[in-house]
C-alpha cells in the first residue's frame, strides 16, 4: 500500500485529490495530519512545507512541488536523496504570461497616469506610443520567462532576455552573464523579473543595479521577493529614480501593513498569484511521474533545489 502525502495552505486538497484518485488506483491520499502509516507514504505533492515536514517519512520516493519555484527546498535537513519534480504545465506559463502582458502593457499605454488623473477628475491626454518603441527586459529566460518575453514580442514590443547562459529565441536580443548585467538593465525601459530564487540570484538587484535601470523605468516582479533589495527598490519609487512598480512578490508574505510600499500610489500589489497550479491540467502530469517511479523510469521535469531550477 502506497500514500500520497498533500501539504499546502493555498491549494485545494479536496479538488487535487478528487482529480488524482482516478489515475493512482491502489494510492492513498491524505493530508499530512491524517496519515497513519508514515512509512507507507512514498510520495508527497506539497507547497512551501514547513521545516522537519518530510521527516517522519522515511520511504518517500518522489517530491512534487505544487509550482515552479523551489527556493523553499533549499537547505533542509529532513529532505532525503530524492528525485523532486516541480509543475511545468503550459495553463501555468500562459496564466503567468497574461499576468506579465498585463502589466506591460498597463505601462506602455501609461494607464497610471490615466487613473490618477480619473481620481482627481482630470481629462489628462497622453499620446499613445507604439510597442516597437517600448524596451522591455524580461531578467530570466527560463520556462515561464521564455514563454512570456515571446508574448511580449508576439505584442510588437522590442524585447530583450537575459539569462544566467546564453538562450536563442525568436524576436528578442538575448544576452547571458553577469558582465552583460549592467547594460541590459540600462536598456530596458520596463524590467520584468522572472529568475528563480538561487543563492547566485538573492540580492541581486541591489541598490546600484536598480540605478543602472532608465530614469523613470517601470519595474514588474513576479518571480521572488529576495532578488531585489526592497528598500532600495521603495526609496528608487519614493524618489521617481523608478517610475512605477508592479509587485506580485516580497522580501516578507504577507506585506506587513506597515510596509511602506501599500502606500505609494505609483505601485500595483498583488498577493503572490501571477500563476499557480492548475489541477485541472496538471494532475494528469503527477499521476505520469508517479507511474515512472513504480516502473523505475526517470521522472520528467526533475529539479535540483540547489540550482534553484
């Protein structure tokens, strides 16, 4: 008898399951606190557990990680030698593409100056620019990122990637390595933060790289908190160095309600939804690798926490 052990606070236990059970006959699944047998639970499909979670389970054969980022399965001591898969679902990358096409074009069509001018009653007339003339960066080509710097180009802006290596894609100027860093930076008009969380990348936007950014950039982070130094990036939007931000991540989750970032009228915050699982889709995708594991295949879309990808 095998278990699937399910942890997390945001998904829906009830709907993963009711989709899962169909195509894992003969497993288990249930909720940490309600397993019996923890040495029959050889698999387990969490989000963001809490330290010592995978402790008690001494057999566990598969980690499924309920996203793409893997930055919370970094450094633990209570995770055994295991392959871990995380989601690669395209629901996902089109969920986070629309997010990112969204907040682009909210700024390309200068819509926050439109809102503010609503507010005080004001007919306010900016002439529209065309897409070709706007530089968007988008700062990590990976899965989610590739997927939505194509869209983006797709849209008709002149988009730029870079990537810790060198990546080739369609229509957009890609460029790789820290030495590239700084220039790309300066030539993007808007900045869309898609990297994962490593420990190369924590930090990396610091006070100087921020500065390197156009006068009166655009800045949208939809991947980690902890790659940008938040209170440099507050005083860059307090001071207009940074024009307008669009934040779905932060340092700290929740935003404490002091932070100072709810206050500023040129931010746009939203509570860590840009893209997340889609049962629906990716179910199926679970169900496959588990099938692996049992018949002794290499899994599909294993990640290594410590490259953070």
């Amino acid at each position: 008898m095998s278990t699937l052990v399910f942890y997390s606070e945001f998904d829906s236990f009830t709907e993963w399951s009711a989709l899962l059970a169909p195509h894992l006959p003969g497993v288990t699944i249930c909720r940490a606190e309600e397993v019996q047998q923890a040495d029959e639970v050889h698999y387990a499909l969490v989000w963001k557990p809490p330290h010592g979670f995978f402790a008690p389970y001494r057999h566990l054969k598969l980690l499924v990680n309920l996203g793409a980022g893997v930055d919370s399965l970094v450094g633990r001591n209570d995770l055994p030698d295991i392959p871990i898969i995380r989601l690669s679902d395209p629901h996902m990358a089109r969920m986070m593409a629309s997010y990112v096409l969204f907040a682009v074009l909210r700024y390309a069509r200068d819509i926050p100056a439109f809102e503010r001018a609503q507010r005080d009653r004001r007919w306010h007339y900016l002439h529209p620019r065309s897409p070709e003339s706007v530089r968007v960066g988008v700062l990590g080509l990976g899965e989610l990122g590739a997927y939505a710097a194509s869209e983006l180009a797709r849209q008709g802006f002149d988009v730029r990637g870079w990537s810790r290596s060198q990546k080739t894609l369609a229509g957009i100027a890609c460029s790789s390595g820290m030495d590239a860093l700084d220039d790309f930076l300066a030539s993007s008009d808007i900045l869309v933060v898609m990297l994962p969380l490593t420990p190369q990348t924590h930090g990396l936007l610091n006070a100087e790289r921020l500065a390197c950014l156009p006068q009166g950039a655009a800045f949208i982070n939809v991947s980690r908190g902890a790659i940008v130094d938040q209170q440099a990036l507050t005083l860059a939007l307090r001071r207009g160095d940074i024009a307008e931000a669009t934040l779905d991540v932060f340092d700290r989750e929740p935003l404490p309600p002091d932070d100072a970032l709810w206050g500023m009228d040129n931010v746009l915050i939203t509570p860590h939804l840009a893209s997340v699982a889609i049962p629906a889709s990716a179910a199926p995708q679970v169900a496959d690798n588990i099938h692996r594991i049992t018949r002794g295949e290499p899994v599909l879309n294993q990640v290594f926490p410590q490259q953070g990808y």
